[in-house]
C-alpha cells in the first residue's frame, strides 16, 4: 500500500487487457442477473429510460450524446403543435380523397354518372397533397430549428389560403 492509502499495481502483474466492442459488453450485461448487473459499475450498459420516474428520465436524457438540454427542457412550442395539426388534417383529408379516388374505380357501372367528379376529385387531390408536404417541410423546419423555416411557413399559409380561396362559397 502506498502513502496516503492509495494501491498500487504493478504494470503486468498477470492482468491481461482486452479490446471490446459496445455489443459485445451489452450482450454480456445482458446475460447476467439483475443483481450482478447492478453491481457492474464499470461498464455502462444502455439504459432503460422507459422504467426511470420522470423527473429523473428528463435529466437523464439530457445527459445523453443524442439529447441536448435545452431541447428536453424547452419542449414544443405552440406554433410547432399548430404546423402539426395541419399537417395531420392536410394528410388524413389526401388520404381519405385518394381513396375516395380509388373506390370510385371499382364502380365501372356507375362511370357515367360519376365522370363529372372526376376532375373535382383530382384537383382536391393534388390542392390537399400540396398542403401536406408544405406542412410536412415546414414541421421539420420548425423542429429542427433550420434557417430556411420561415419560407417553410410562408408557403404552408399560401397553401392554405389557396385553398380557403378555391373552396370557399362564392355568391351569385
């Protein structure tokens, strides 16, 4: 023993260094008991944020590579939940035309009837596809905090007032 209480080791002292990989070690954790696990604190295992209490899974997040602090703490902001329900509503709304689309081609016996809808159908199609994937590029320009955003939402609200302009009752 050393002064002070330290210890130390003789370099070589029949202690045989090893290279491992991340999977290999998360493997070997994973294998041992939950006990022994526990007492494993030398190598780090991934952890389970799902089983910590949240106040903890927040900190403990925002310790992580992927993570950073300020975007666990800060949370959504209301104009990025606003772009998000109408993107929602843009893609249920192309979706459910699309497949208003595709019903009507299994009903040849009533094309005659049907013709007409036809192009309304398509433009409505296309109109709400349009404000989807405006709605979609300026969601992630807005998450993502990118420079170009702004554009992003001046084109979603062009977008939509196209189409509040193309479908709004007109008189006369």
């Amino acid at each position: 023993m050393a002064p002070a209480g330290s210890i130390e080791v003789l370099a070589g002292a029949r202690v045989e260094l090893a290279m491992a990989s991340t999977s290999a070690i998360s493997t070997q954790m994973a294998t041992q008991p939950l006990e022994r696990r526990a007492n494993l604190s030398i190598v780090n295992g991934p952890v389970n944020f799902s089983t910590l209490p949240a106040h903890e899974r927040i900190f403990r997040q925002a310790e992580c590579h992927s993570f950073s602090y300020a975007a666990v703490t800060r949370g959504m902001r209301p104009l990025t939940v606003l772009i998000g329900i109408v993107m929602g509503s843009a893609v249920s709304l192309a979706v459910g035309l699309g497949m208003t689309w595709i019903t009507l081609l299994f009903l040849p016996e009533y094309a005659a009837q049907l013709v007409r809808e036809r192009a309304p159908l398509a433009q409505a199609i296309a109109i709400f596809a349009l404000i989807s994937a405006a709605a979609g590029v300026s969601f992630y320009g807005e998450v993502r905090e990118r420079r170009w955003r702004f554009s992003a939402h001046a084109v979603t609200v062009l977008a939509l007032g196209f189409a509040v302009w193309e479908y709004w009752p007109r008189r006369g």
